[in-house]
C-alpha cells in the first residue's frame, strides 16, 4: 500500500458527492454535558494530511461548535495507519479529544495481500501505548463488502486486535456489518476485553440482549432515527441504560431530519434527545447516564 495511494478505509468513506453539503443547523444545547463515542473527524474531501482541517473547519472549530451545545468531548477513531496517527495526534493536541486506533476490517484484507498487516498491527501497538489512546478501534467484521478470500484476514486482524486492547487495558470498538454471530462467536472465543463497545450497534433486540448479558456496551448513532430503523429502536429498548452510549460516527449517518447532510459531534443532541423520547426519559437524564458510561469506558477527557 504505497504512500500516494488513498486506502481504501478513506477512498469508501469520502465526503463526496452528497447533494447537499452544508452542516445542518446547531441544536438547542443540552442541560447536562455528554461526549461523543465514536466519530472520524480526519475525512476530509480526500485522503487525510493531518493539517486539522475538516470539511473546510478545523478541528478546533469542530470542537468548539461541539462545546456550545453541551458535547464536551470525542472519541476520535482510526481505520488505518494514517487515520490512526491523525487519531492520535489529535488526541495529543486538544484536552477534550481521546482517540481510538485499528485497522478496519475492510482495510485488513488489503494490508495482509501487500504482505503488511503485521507491520500494520504493530504501528497501531505502538499508538496504543500512548496515554490519551483509550481504545482500539475501530475493528472486527465486515462481511458485506468483503468477499470470502478476505474473511481469514478480517478474522486475524480481529483476533490480534482483542489482544492490543487486553495487551495495553482499554476499550475496544466493534465494527459489526453483516457478521453478527462470528463477532459475538469471535468475542467469546478469544474473550473479550473487559469494556468491548459495539460501535453503531446494527443488530436487533436478540442481540442487545446478548450483549448487554456479556456486559459489552451498545453505542447508538444518528441511524437510530430512520424510518427503516426498527431493529435498532427494538435494540435500544432491551437495552439496560447502564450500556447504552451514543455517537455520530461523523461525517456519516446523520440524524433525521437532516439524513444526508454532513454529520459532526455538535449534532448529538439530536440522537440524543430522540433516544431519550424513545426511552420515555427526561434528555438530561438519558446525558447523565450516557455520560457516566462513556466515562466508565474511556477514562477522563481532560487530564
């Protein structure tokens, strides 16, 4: 995978072509201040260069947009090597940043045909050693875009990926598409690191159950609130709230009513408060909680 070559982890997950491309507008801020588990704040129309620029803001403009509607901090998550150093700069460089570093499942097929998937794990052990690296992330399995030759490599990677975070004690973030059972096959196998979140929880109300029986933490994102969604609203309601934590996996996957538009961490409000009136729950109490568990988690934002 030549240095001039875009992975295909950025190439999939460009900003490109959507129809409208202005960010929604901000929300009404929260009461009480939660953080947002999961986002890739490094995508921007191209493949990332570390400058902090994202979507024509910087990164210090996303989080102050971010801050003044009650999000006080991000777990900003990697993919491959390049997007896990930018993960980890910026975790080094902004208080109210933690970063969460892997190779994605859809990236490890390509790294294991180029011979590098071992050097690839080793850089992303290399970053988790790092203080403000709290998780590793995002890993597991994608059996919808990879075909059955790439399997072997995502199960590997997956398997040497539980082992950095039980190895350096952090979270780890689950990439779950298509492949439910030999995630949750996979995890009580090997075992699963003692906090194990499922990143954009995909599954129905069966699987919370199992996961929330194992202990293992469910992260809702903006598609919670699609029309076509149910399976996830079934989830969210089996779901103890001592489990749940939510996310905008930005740029992607933004809430209704602004599907379609550019996601970022000033818009979880919204899922939020949707999953609050799903929870028949006051918001500020569904913050709390959800703050309390992304805590529990990850550790403190600000040292």
């Amino acid at each position: 995978m030549g240095d001039g070559d875009p992975s295909q982890y950025v190439r999939e997950r460009s900003v490109d072509g959507r129809r409208d491309v202005s960010y929604p507008p901000a929300p009404e801020p929260l009461g009480i201040p939660v953080y947002d588990n999961h986002t890739h704040l490094e995508i921007e129309d191209g493949p990332s260069t570390g400058s902090g620029t994202v979507d024509g803001l910087s990164l210090d403009e996303q989080l102050e947009r971010a801050l003044a509607v009650g999000v006080h901090g991000v777990v900003q998550a990697g993919g491959d090597i390049d997007s896990s150093r930018w993960s980890a700069w910026a975790a080094r460089s902004h208080p109210r940043v933690l970063a969460a570093v892997a190779i994605h499942p859809n990236e490890a097929p390509a790294y294991e045909q180029a011979g590098e998937l071992d050097a690839a794990i080793a850089v992303i052990d290399e970053l988790a050693a790092e203080p403000r690296v709290r998780a590793i992330g995002e890993t597991g399995l994608d059996f919808f875009r990879t075909e059955a030759d790439g399997i072997p490599a995502q199960i590997r990677s997956f398997e040497a990926h539980i082992a950095l975070a039980k190895k350096h004690g952090i979270a780890m973030q689950i990439h779950d598409r298509d492949a439910h059972d030999a995630v949750l096959e996979t995890l009580l196998r090997v075992g699963a690191p003692d906090k194990t979140v499922f990143h954009c929880f995909s599954g129905d109300a069966d699987m919370a159950r199992i996961a929330a029986d194992r202990g293992y933490y469910l992260s809702f994102a903006g598609n919670v609130t699609f029309k076509n969604a149910q399976n996830l609203r079934d989830a969210l309601a089996v779901t103890p709230l001592d489990r749940i934590l939510v996310e905008t996996d930005a740029p992607f996957l933004t809430p209704a009513p602004y599907r379609g538009r550019p996601n970022a961490p000033y818009l979880i409000p919204v899922t939020l408060r949707f999953l609050a009136t799903e929870l028949s729950m006051d918001a500020d109490e569904l913050a709390a909680q959800v703050a309390a568990n992304t805590l529990e988690v990850y550790g403190a934002f600000e040292d």
